[in-house]
C-alpha cells in the first residue's frame, strides 16, 4: 500500500461500532452507495470520504460495497501488483 493512502480506510474500518450494528450500518452505507449511481456520470462515495466516478469504483463481491483503489486493497488484502505475481500465467 503507498504511504499516501495509509488513512484510506473503508469506513466500517475508522467507525466504531458495537458488533450487532456494524451489519446494519454497512447496509445502510451500501444502499446509499447503490442510490447515488444514477445519472449519465454516476459519482459514487467510497468509505474513506473519496468520491469517485463509478466506471473506476471496484466493487466487492460478498459485501457489496463499492471502494477507490487505495481501500480495495485495504479491503482485498493485497495491491493489484501483489495479485499479478500471484496469479502470473505461465
């Protein structure tokens, strides 16, 4: 992860929350993502505060939640670099 983007964290990573409401909050922060994808340039609000245009938003496929290129690989656990080497064709 670049230096620049060590305070790029999803937002159910910076927020607190007691473990039966983190659900609910992510699935609030979803349909909010899900609502502002409308219109000819859709815009969307990743978790660390970044607006981005949706075509480059990466969106996860268990969680749902669309993030910025920084918190993807926050959230995946890996830069996209790291996933080459790892799945290189030979």
């Amino acid at each position: 992860m670049r230096e620049a983007d060590a305070d790029a964290r999803p937002l159910n990573e910076l927020v607190r929350l007691p473990a039966d409401q983190v659900h609910v909050a992510k699935q609030a922060f979803v349909a909010m993502q899900f609502k502002s994808a409308k219109g000819p340039y859709p815009q969307i609000p990743c978790g660390c505060g970044r607006t981005i245009p949706l075509r480059f938003a990466i969106r996860c496929l268990y969680c749902g939640e669309y993030y910025c290129e920084a918190c993807a690989e926050v959230h995946f656990g890996e830069t996209r670099e790291e996933y080459r080497r790892r799945h290189k064709q030979a």
